[in-house]
C-alpha cells in the first residue's frame, strides 16, 4: 500500500494478482488495435 506517491513513481501494477502494469507498460491493453480504431474515427470526423 502507498501513502503518496506520484505517476511518475509507478513502475508496476499488479491487482488481485493479475499484473496489469510492467516496467511502465500496459499489458493488458492492445494499443495498437486502439490506435487503429482511432485512426477510423478521426477520419471519420474529419468527413463530416
């Protein structure tokens, strides 16, 4: 448990023993799936 703490001090998360955070990286998001979805939205947008 962590009484203050910053951001910038998190290296990893792990919640109910599941490691959700390693070395800063998020493992349990496809990130690059999400920036495709994003890439289809915004030219999406940009249509209208």
């Amino acid at each position: 448990m962590v009484y203050a703490a910053q951001g910038a001090d998190v290296w990893d998360v792990i919640v109910d023993g599941c490691i959700l955070v390693k070395d800063r990286k998020l493992l349990t998001v496809d990130l690059e799936n999400i920036i495709e979805k994003i890439v289809r939205l915004s030219e999406n947008i940009k249509k209208k």
